[in-house]
C-alpha cells in the first residue's frame, strides 16, 4: 500500500461516522483494563458467557434499541422525549395482559398459586407481545401527529406524552406494580444464547431499520426532511409522512426496549422503568455524530453510542463511584462530545493524521 493510498484510508476513516464513537470506546476499555482488575475476564457457564464486557452489552442493549428510533427522529430535525414514558405504558400494558387479576382493591387469596407457577400467563406471548407493540406504535403515532400534522415543536409536542405517560402507565395498573411470573417471557430480558438473548434483539432490529433505510429511498428522504424541509416539499418528498414515520419508528422501539426492562425486572414499575433514559438515548445519538439540527445519520455509529454510555455506568460503578455521581459525569461526557466534534477541532485531527500518513 503506498502513501497516497494510507492517507486515503486514514481521511476516510476519521471523517468516518464510526471514528470518534469506536475511539471513545476504544479509550474508556483501555482505562478500565488498566484500572480495574480482571475487568476484560470471561466466564464460561453452561455454555453461556460471562464478565464485565458481556454485562455492558446486555445492558446496553435497551438504549441501544431505544437509539435507533431516536436516530431517525434526530435525523429529521426533531427529538423524543417519551420514550421513557412509553416503555413504561408498554410495560404496563405487558404485565396487566399477563396478569389481570391483581389490579383488584385487595390481592387474591391464592396469589402464591401465581407465584409458584412459572407458565401462569392470562394471555398467550404472542398476544402479549402483539398488543405491547400496538400500544406503543399508537403512541409513536400520536407524536407525529403532534409534530408533523398540528406543528407543534418536537420538544413541546413529545414533553405532553413525557409527562402523561407515566400517569397512563399507573392508571392501566391501577397503580399496583404487577409481579410477572412468567418465565417465557422473562427471557427476552433475561434469556441466553452464549450472549444475552437481548442483544439479539438489538441487532435484529438493527438489521431490519437498516434494510428499511438503505435499501429503500426512505433513508434519503429523511436526510433530506432534515437538511432542508421546505427543499424536499417541493421536490416532491411528503414532509409530514416521512415525520409520521420515524415516530412511530421511534414509538415501536420504545415498545420493544419496555419489554426488554420489564421481563428483565418481572415487574411493572411504572415510576422506574424508562426514567431519564430518553436522555441516555439523545446522547448515544449525539455520540454517534448525528447532528441536532438533522441531516446525516449512522445507525451503528449510534448503537457504538449507546456502548459507549453502558461503559462509562459500568466503569464508574466498578471504580466505586456513586450512582447519584454518575449523571455529573454523564454531562461532562456531553460537554466533551460537544467539543470534539466542533468543526475547528475535527480539521485538526484530519490535519494531524494526514501528516503523520506522509511521513510514514
């Protein structure tokens, strides 16, 4: 390989999208190895494994679903702040689906008869699983009516359903958290396939937006809703379907990312369950180069993200950092984000590293 083709390689590699996620990555992974002992050990448990790293990944999974609907939405200029919220009315929903009967003003007496059945369920998965995912689509869709038919700001537009959601979530309840027994269901959270059966989840879902996005003009017409609306109304692009359509994107994988939290918990918790995550979610996309204003997205770039916020929580808790601690850090990993990718300190890195390829 000569000169001009390394330098070639390097530009296109650090004005790649999937730069500055991996080397965040890449640093915090390198810190932890040299900080926290045995962090990089994996066990091997009945065929399933184990570790540190294997607990980042599951638990990065949830906002790794989250973050791909939150991608499309960013990439069209707007934002969802309830996706928290609607996690938990799909967690709700889920458990009141499974278990009806202990909503009532007083518990049933054979309640340990629920307990020490792992198959009782009053409705089929399927079903489950298919209403969840309903719910949550209709409340995706009741965003983009908001923002895309009544032009209602995203922020103010989703803030109602922020809000309302968790209202909803215990009105559907009747404000009992719901113990789920379950234990099909359960493994979606907490299943295992020699990784965590979340992660698959992530990834399939991933596969399938990622299909739906570039193998299809959808994924243009969204760059092009998010660079310039008024442009791509008059060249033809239907503004307010192309809008409709990753909030109800957005609405499903929150849907999905509630199933996640709750068969993992076995609990509605409609106070929990969800909280502040939209914030973890509007980071990792942030992290992942999509712009605020809309534009250009990569949808790995921000799965990378969601990585990247998993390992700092799960470097900070390793080190013995206090929860209550971990939201300061998480802005100071913003406020680095904002800086790095300025225009003036990204020419300086593609500057820095052409150098270094002419001299090699």
């Amino acid at each position: 390989m000569n000169k001009s083709s390394v330098s070639l390689f390097i530009d296109k590699f650090t004005s790649s999208r999937l730069f500055y996620p991996l080397l965040a990555l890449a640093l915090i992974l390198v810190l932890d190895g040299i900080f926290i002992p045995d962090f990089f050990s994996i066990q091997v448990r009945n065929g399933d494994l184990y570790g540190r790293v294997i607990d980042i990944m599951r638990n990065a999974s949830t906002v790794m679903v989250l973050a791909l609907g939150m991608t499309l939405v960013i990439a069209t200029g707007g934002i969802d702040l309830s996706v928290g919220a609607v996690m938990a009315i799909a967690a709700s929903v889920a458990a009141i689906m499974m278990n009806p009967v202990i909503i009532g003003l007083e518990l049933p007496p054979d309640l340990m008869k629920f307990m020490n059945d792992p198959n009782f369920t009053y409705s089929p998965l399927w079903e489950v699983i298919l209403v969840t995912l309903l719910v949550a689509i209709i409340c995706g869709a009741w965003n983009g009516a908001l923002v895309a038919h009544m032009k209602i700001q995203p922020m103010v537009g989703t803030l109602i359903l922020m809000i309302a959601g968790r209202g909803i979530a215990q009105l559907i309840t009747n404000g009992v958290r719901i113990q789920i027994f379950y234990q099909p269901y359960a493994y979606i959270g907490q299943g295992w396939a020699v990784l965590p059966f979340s992660l698959y989840l992530a990834f399939i879902l991933f596969g399938l937006i990622w299909l739906l996005v570039r193998k299809t003009s959808i994924g243009m017409f969204i760059e092009s809703v998010g660079i310039n609306p008024k442009a791509s109304f008059y060249s033809g692009i239907n503004e307010k379907n192309i809008k409709m359509l990753v909030y109800i994107i957005c609405g499903l994988c929150a849907g999905i990312a509630g199933l996640i939290a709750s068969s993992n918990i076995k609990t509605s918790d409609a106070n929990n369950i969800g909280w502040a995550i939209e914030l973890d979610a509007i980071l990792a996309v942030v992290i992942g180069g999509t712009s605020m204003a809309g534009g250009r997205f990569s949808l790995l770039a921000s799965m990378i993200g969601a990585m990247v916020i998993q390992a700092i929580t799960t470097s900070m808790y390793a080190i013995g950092v206090p929860a209550f601690a971990l939201q300061a850090i998480k802005g100071f990993v913003v406020v680095l984000v904002i800086f790095l990718y300025a225009e003036p300190v990204r020419a300086f890195f593609q500057k820095l590293t052409l150098r270094k390829a002419v001299k090699a």
